[in-house]
C-alpha cells in the first residue's frame, strides 16, 4: 500500500488543477465578449445640420458596394454600424484622415435628421478621384442623326466607335489637327462698352442679335476671333443669371447680320462648312454636335448630335479634328469634381465617325 500512495496523490493533484482555470483568463474572456457585442445605431451619432447647399459640400464620395460601415471616431477600433445604401443616399464628404473620411449623412434622406459618421477610404471613391475606370463609354441618353432623333437607342456603336486614349496620344494628335484656330481680327476692338469694326476710318458697331436687356438678366459677350473659312466673327454671349452659353457668328460686311450659333466652343473643318462643338450638358453628361453652315440661307443643318452620359467637357476649346472622322476630347467622369488642394483625374477620347455618316 505504502508504494502507491505516491502514484495517488500526484494524480489528485493534476484533476485539480485541469479543473479549476484561471479567474484572470475568465475575465479577460468577459470583457473582450462585451466589447464585440456592443451594439450601437444611428441616434448614437453625433447630430449635426444638414447640407442645403451642395456647393457647401468640399467633396462628394461614391460607392459600389450593397453596404458600408458607419464609424463614430476616425479609427478601426471605434464603435461602427453597417448601414445598408439606398439608391437617393448622398455621401458629403467635409474631412480626410489617414484611412477615413468625415461624412454628413441625411437619415432616410431627411435633412432634419442629418449624423456626421466616418467611413473608410477603401469603402468609397471621393469625387475628385473619379475615372472613367469601368465606366460604359458608348452610353447615350439621345441622338439626332439629320433629321432622325432617336430616344430608344443607347448605344454610340451605330454611329462609330469611341476609346480612352494616353495623355501622350491626345497631345501627338493635336500637332495633327484640321479644324480652324480662330485668330482675334485686329478691326474689332471694344469701344465704349460695344464691339466696334472699323476699315478706312468708318466704324460698324457689331449688336447682340438679342436686345442687350432680357427677361433672364443682362446680356453680355465676348469676342473670340474670326474663322476665316466662313469669313464671319465669332463672340460668346452669356447671362449671368443663366447657366446656358452660346457662341454667336456674326457676318460684317456689306453690313453686320447673326448667321448662325452653337452651343459650346465651336471646331470649325474649312472647305466641308462644318461647326462641331462639344459642351458639358446641364442635365446629365457631355453633348457632342456637327453642323453644316449654310450661307445662302444664313442657317445651319443639323448632321448629328449625341448625348453621352458617362463624363463631362474638362476643356471644350482643347477638343479637335485630325480628319473629317476622328475628334479628340479632354473629359472628366460624370461626377467628378475638385476639391481644396486636390484636382479632377482628367481623361482623354478618341471619337471615331462611321466612313460616311453624313
């Protein structure tokens, strides 16, 4: 018996410490449970006033997911919620950190109930880092082809094709371009507050083919320069009150008379009378348009004019013609925008027309 009893008490010993663990593990234990499980909404985030003003908004953000985490402090460790997106959903971004952005955010998209959370960078896109990555090119909201518009097709494939082309390409093309430089004619200058033409010491004042004061406000231009193909000066015309502009073209002789206009800053192909321009559209996306000047009937017929949908005019006087098919433009995705110290990521297309559209 006595040889045994050794063997008797080390086995005791072990059941009662494998049975017994640690008061301080168990704890531990505890508290990490608590802090996993807390549970938080979006009345726990601080309330803040609401954005009625987009232009008070330093930048916007865009997401593709179904999802995105809510953060009430600009770190990992800090309570978060995961908030569903609902396609109205804006995101106001009004601060960047390391790996977060500071939003203002309308609940249910009602301005009176507005939270400021923080989200991750790698959640979302800020507006001034937008690219045309993944974006459908050939997207358009109409076309008009002559005389035929069109609301049913979508697609650019009928009329041509149309590509994202490298910095480099755009600038080696533009060395190439056909269309017209218009140059200022040094017999136009501005004289008490009217553009005035003057040869052999005799001045023709050069009026605004609409009366200088509208319904919309003042009316206001500019001169631009002449096309000498057409042979007919050209001047943009805005009102302050109004976000439209347009580019009027004004024949001098044998007496001042508006010939025709187009809607943004016009590329004009000598020897074909076409006036091409390419503008911001103020709904949604970019218009494009060609048009053939008619100086017996001082008008213009309409040959094409697409609405795409999927980015915007960077620079219109920067757009130009190699050949009578193929136009270069600076763009920027549709809802791109700068912010302080940071610009838009500019892009460059390639428009190439079918042989023969027109």
């Amino acid at each position: 018996m006595k040889t045994l009893y050794p063997f008797v008490i080390s086995t005791l010993v072990v059941t009662f410490v494998g049975c017994n663990p640690s008061p301080q593990a168990t704890e531990t234990s505890k508290e990490t449970t608590e802090v996993t499980k807390k549970i938080i909404t979006l009345t726990d985030f601080k309330k803040i006033k609401g954005v009625d003003n987009i232009q008070d908004v330093p930048f916007q953000l865009f997401t593709k997911l179904d999802s995105v985490h809510f953060f009430m402090a600009p770190s990992k460790d800090a309570d978060h919620l995961k908030v569903a997106k609902n396609k109205l959903d804006n995101y106001y971004g009004f601060e960047e950190f390391d790996d977060f952005y500071a939003i203002h955010f309308s609940i249910d998209n009602n301005i009176s109930n507005s939270i400021e959370a923080f989200v991750l960078k790698s959640e979302f896109t800020a507006s001034f880092d937008l690219t045309l990555e993944g974006k459908d090119l050939y997207e358009i909201r109409s076309s008009l082809l002559k005389k035929d518009q069109d609301f049913k097709n979508k697609s650019f494939y009928k009329f041509g094709t149309i590509a994202e082309v490298s910095a480099q390409e755009f600038k080696t093309a533009s060395k190439n371009r056909i269309d017209e430089v218009l140059v200022k004619n040094p017999k136009v200058k501005l004289k008490d507050g009217n553009w005035v033409y003057t040869e052999n010491g005799k001045e023709i004042v050069i009026v605004q083919h609409e009366n200088v004061s509208t319904e919309e406000g003042m009316l206001s231009n500019e001169y631009i320069g002449q096309s000498p193909s057409l042979n007919l000066e050209v001047f943009k015309e805005n009102s302050p009150e109004v976000y439209d502009l347009y580019y009027s073209f004004y024949n001098i002789k044998p007496e001042v008379s508006f010939r025709t206009f187009t809607g943004g800053y016009p590329q004009i192909i000598p020897g074909k009378n076409w006036i091409s321009y390419v503008n911001s559209n103020n709904d949604v996306g970019s218009d494009f348009a060609i048009n053939k000047y008619a100086e017996q009937v001082s008008d213009q017929e309409n040959l094409l004019y697409i609405n795409f949908t999927n980015f915007k005019i960077a620079d219109h006087k920067k757009a130009f013609w190699v050949d009578n098919d193929t136009f270069y433009a600076e763009v920027f995705p549709t809802n791109s925008a700068p912010a302080k110290g940071k610009n838009q990521k500019t892009a460059y297309l390639k428009i190439q027309l079918k042989p023969n559209l027109f």
